[in-house]
C-alpha cells in the first residue's frame, strides 16, 4: 500500500461547491469511501435549475454508463453459476443471430462484446441512431442491429458502443430466464441493500426525490425530459443514489474477485481514440493524464504512479457521472451530476484521487476549462473550413416538393422530408424535427434541431444522371454518416 492521507469533509464541501459553481452545474450526488469507511456521501445543489428543492444522498440520479459495470458483473455471476461461458460464441445462446460481418456473426463472444471489440459503429457516430430519441424496444433494436454495417473488423479496433451491451443482456435473459433488469436488481440491489437503485425506466416517475435534467445546448442550460434507456438498461438505464453508490464502491473494493475478472485479455484504448466521436475530450484528461488506458468487462483501466485504477464515466442527455475505484489504496469515488456537457465531475474525481494519494497538486479545473475551450475552438474551425470551402452560388436542382419524401434505410428505419410553407423540414429517424436550409447545389444544412447541438449536418440529396429525380440522401456531420433510399410513391 502506497502512501495516502485524508481530506476533511469540509474541504471536499469546499471543492464541489466551488466546481459546480464554475461549471453551472445545478445538482451533484457525491459518493467516497475510504478504508472501508464512508468519507462523505452527500448531495449538493438542487433537483431542478429554478427551484429550491436541494438535492440529498438519498436523491435519484441516472448514473449513465456507469451501468455497464454493473452489466459486468451480471456476466461474471451467470458464469460462475455455469449458465454461460465468456468465450462461447453468441450464436450458441441466440437462436438466428445475424450480424452483417460473417466473421464477427460466427465467432464474437461475451467477451467480445463487454470489451467493446465488436466492430460495430461507436457509440456517437451511426449507431446510436438505432434507438436515441425513437422509443424502440430492446427487442427492436436487437432485429435492426443484423442490418447495421461493422465500422471496423471485427476484433482489430476498440470502439465503444451501447448495442453490445444489449446483446449481452438478451444472452443474461436467456440463460437466467428473467430480464437483464431483473436479474440485476435480485441479485445485486437487494443483496446490497441498494433499495433506491434501479434499472427500470419507470422507477424515475415513481419517486419523488429524484433529480431533473439539465442539458447545455450552445452555451445556454435548459430542462428536458430524462433520456429513455428503457431499449438498453444493460448500457445505461440505472438510476441510483449517493448513498446506494457507496454500497456498491464498497462491495467493488471488498471483493478482489470482482475486479479481477476484468483482468483478463481486454480492450486497448488509445489515447486520443476512446470518445474521439464525442464533443468533449474524455482523453486524457479522464485517465488523470495517463499514456495507457484499457477497458475490461464494463470498466476503463489504468495505471497511476503504480496503482491500479477502475474507472467508468457517463454522459446521457441531461446527465453526468464518473466513478473510479483504486482497489490497493481501499479508496472509492463516484460523482453524479444533473447536467451535460461538462468536466467539472471529472476535475473533482481527479482531485480528490490526488488527495487521498498524496499525488502532486494539479488544477483540474483549469486543465479541464483548457481542454473545453480547445475543443470549442475546434468545432469554430471546423465550422469556418466547412464556410470556406462551401459554394452559395451553386443552386438547388430540384423545387423544393422535388426533395420531399419518405427516406429508408434498413437498420434506421424512416427519414422524413416534407415541405412546410416554403422551407423544407427533415425528421431523422427520431421525433425531432429541423429546418433545412439551402447549403449548395443540392446539399441542405439541418438547422434549428436538437440533433445538430454541436457540429453542422448535412443532407446531401442525390440524383439520377438520367431522370433528374431524387433517388436517396446522405445524412453528414462527420460522425453519422448514412444514406437513405427515397421510397416510390405506388
């Protein structure tokens, strides 16, 4: 065990008032446990911008990502049980499974999809068009996910995504004869005492004492609905406590054999490549600057001045969250916040870890501010490359009814162009609506859309050389890509 020292309950109230302030971030649950002692667990800020009611540690926050942790360990269990094997092909425990990559369809394990190693698009590029904002079932997105095409071969990349995980809880299903959900809360909630966590979706109407979300869209905080995991608990649909979330730092750290199955083979993360497809830069500033990061089993890994840390992040609409683990030093911290997108949870992980290790004394938040500015930077040139090589002279093709439509494509399912007034309107797969507006040529930018918070998307209408008409479009913002096929009017 390596040198550490404590930090009073004063000074962490201290550093969460005086982070939160700093990142306008308007409620947080706080979990540490140190030595097998609670440190603090507390809430701070309130449930929703605008109202008074303050959030405590028995307030209900969706810890995002973090589930898959918990996902994990519900595999782990199953095959210590002897219901199934990590490195038996899926094929084996579903009945039709099909993917588009035969290779990955014949051979892709449990493992295989618990260390993001799949091949399927990440998790902010095409596939989270699958079920983000569409209501689809589990069993929906299951059936699409045959007709997604692989972003990678299979095994040669590290790509984060959610839709593994989904698969991982049809095989849990399957082999336990219960809902992933279920199977979680029997035999992790309720042998923990974890009696404010919970999987389901509904569990958030049903309590009182629960926090609201808040997104950052273009600078300005605004309430939204909480974000609907209910297609794919396994990957993000637990909501929990500060209080729940100490129970389960404590049973991670209490029991080795917990975190020693993620030892085995795994994932490599590269520096720059973990979340390159979200806005915000989660490396390296997410691994305490480290060089190497790997992911096993539902959780990130890396090594810090020679200790071993467990780590997973979250980021949900309206929500966000960062838990890490350091098994030799008995030291556990876990952040829950009601609004996206920010570092502030992660500036206060880091400088609490450095704390509690007697580590250098490093300004997260001033690292963390840095590295958002660097990223608003980004999106500004970006934005101003696009501007310049952009032609406003070229003029559309078609009249405005010409482009108007129903758009398919097999694993997405329906894009909607129709005309409203003397504007074109675009539905992309989701219930959100934007406004087209003439980019170049035929290409059209969506305006005026929660979808296009960040980068500019464009929809490219294509043509036949011969007959003029609109026979497809292509939905750009350099993370989704995707064409869909214009449908004939019979």
């Amino acid at each position: 065990m390596k040198t550490t020292s404590t930090i009073s309950s004063q000074e962490i109230d201290d550093l969460v008032h005086f982070t939160m302030k700093e990142w306008n971030i308007p409620g947080l649950g706080l979990s540490v446990v140190h030595q097998g002692k609670d440190l603090k667990i507390s809430g701070y800020g309130v449930k929703c911008l605008g109202e008074p009611d303050p959030v405590d540690e028995n307030t209900v926050f969706q810890i995002c990502s973090i589930t898959k942790s918990f996902c994990g360990l519900t595999i782990n269990m199953l095959a210590e049980e002897g219901l199934l094997e990590w490195e038996r092909p899926v094929r084996d425990y579903i009945p039709n499974f099909a993917l588009k990559d035969p290779v990955a369809q014949h051979e892709i394990t449990l493992r295989d999809l618990i260390s993001h190693r799949t091949g399927f698009p990440g998790a902010a590029a095409e596939s989270f068009r699958l079920w983000w904002h569409t209501g689809r079932s589990s069993e929906e997105i299951l059936n699409r996910l045959s007709q997604l095409e692989p972003l990678h071969p299979f095994r040669a990349h590290f790509t984060y995504n959610n839709e593994a995980y989904l698969l991982a809880s049809d095989v849990c299903r399957r082999v336990s004869g219960m809902p992933w959900k279920q199977y979680c809360k029997e035999k992790i909630f309720k042998p923990l005492n974890m009696t404010r966590s919970s999987a389901d979706y509904a569990f958030l109407s049903q309590e009182k004492n629960v926090a609201k979300s808040h997104l950052n869209r273009l600078g300005h905080m605004q309430l939204i609905e909480w974000d609907n995991w209910e297609g794919l608990p396994a990957a993000a649909g637990i909501a929990s406590t500060s209080v729940d979330m100490a129970k389960w730092l404590h049973y991670c750290l209490s029991k080795p054999a917990v975190m020693e199955y993620t030892l085995q083979p795994h994932s490599y993360i590269e520096p720059e490549g973990l979340f390159s497809d979200f806005t915000i830069p989660m490396c390296p500033i997410f691994f305490h600057e480290q060089p190497i990061a790997n992911y096993g089993l539902g959780w990130i890994m890396y090594n810090l001045y020679d200790r071993i840390v467990y780590l997973h992040t979250g980021l949900i609409d309206g929500m966000q969250s960062i838990l890490a683990i350091v098994p030799e030093e008995n030291l556990g911290v876990c952040v829950l916040t009601n609004y996206s997108t920010h570092l502030g949870a992660v500036s206060i992980l880091n400088t609490l870890l450095d704390r509690a290790l007697s580590l250098p004394d490093i300004n997260w938040n001033e690292k963390s501010k840095q590295a958002m500015h660097e990223v608003a930077q980004k999106i500004s040139f970006d934005r101003e490359t696009m501007e310049s090589q952009r032609d406003k002279n070229i003029p559309q093709s078609c009249p405005l009814e010409a482009y108007c439509g129903e758009y398919i494509h097999p694993a997405y399912g329906s894009c909607r162009v129709t005309k409203h007034q003397d504007q074109l309107q675009i539905q992309v797969i989701t219930k959100d609506i934007g406004i087209l507006k003439h980019w170049q040529g035929d290409q059209f930018e969506i305006t005026d859309s929660f979808a296009t918070t960040f980068t500019p998307w464009i929809v490219d209408f294509k043509l036949n050389d011969i007959s003029k008409n609109v026979e497809s479009l292509c939905v750009d913002n350099r993370c989704f890509r995707c064409s869909f096929e214009k449908q004939k009017i019979q």
